[in-house]
C-alpha cells in the first residue's frame, strides 16, 4: 500500500517538472508559419513534447515579492540607508601604475597622430563650387588686357 502512494507520488512529482518545464520551454511550440523543434516533418504524429508544450501556458515573469526582499518604502527607511554610516568607509585607493598596457598596442603619440592628422580633402572639395563661372571671368580679363583699342 505505502509502496503505490510512494509511486503515484513520485509520478505526481514527475508530471509537475514536466508540466514546469513544459511552460519553460512553451516558446519552442510550433506555430502555422515555424515548426517549433519537436515537430518534425519527417514524422507522421507530432512528438509528445509538442502535444505537451501545446497544453501548458507559458511561464510569466516572476514578480518581486516582499518576501524576497524586505525592503519597505517609508521616507525614514530611505533616509537611515543613506545615512554616512551605511556606507562602507574605505581608505584612499591605490595609486594607478602608469606601467605600459599588456598587447600589442600602438605608441600613443602614433595614434594621436592618426586621429588628428590634417584634412586631405578630395578634388571636389577643395575646390570652389563656382570655379568654372571664376576661370571664365579670368579668361575674359585676360583677354580684355590683351586686346589693344
């Protein structure tokens, strides 16, 4: 007698991980356009995993409780946990070696270098939109001062 309660108990206890793991994994469930990684095509019936991802709801977010926590949200509670003695007194920090980095890194006077090197811009740049219309008033002066009247 004790031996089928100890059974049906440890069946109970199974079907609930199973149920649990079930809405653990409810997102792997096939949908019309995705099979899900139970479902094969290949086979006639789908997996029992998927018939059983398909009866379980997924799992919700698990809520903050008091419980976990109990921090209460009263002025005084905030106040006394920003007193100067809550927080952990600490000594001056260590002075930070100025020793070279492991890697194989660049010099950083080469790298500065490279970030600011000179503008090299392209012709188009570098030159005035309005060219054109500038070498043909020059050509026309030129002209102007050659022609004898």
């Amino acid at each position: 007698m004790k031996e089928r309660e100890e059974r049906k108990v440890l069946l109970e206890r199974e079907e609930k991980q199973k149920d649990y793991q079930a809405r653990k994994m409810h997102y792997l469930l096939s949908t019309k356009q995705i099979s899900g990684i139970y479902n094969s095509p290949f086979r006639e019936h789908p997996d029992p995993w998927e018939l059983r991802l398909q009866k379980a709801k997924p799992l919700g977010h698990q809520k903050y409780t008091a419980e976990k926590g109990k921090t209460s949200q009263s002025p005084s509670n905030w106040l006394a946990c920003t007193s100067v003695h809550s927080f952990p007194q600490s000594e001056s920090l260590p002075p930070i070696s100025r020793k070279r980095c492991q890697g194989p890194f660049r010099d950083i006077n080469e790298v500065l270098e490279q970030r600011y090197k000179p503008l090299e811009p392209t012709l188009r740049v570098a030159e005035p939109i309005n060219h054109l219309r500038l070498a043909r008033e020059a050509f026309k002066q030129e002209e102007r001062m050659r022609n004898v009247q």
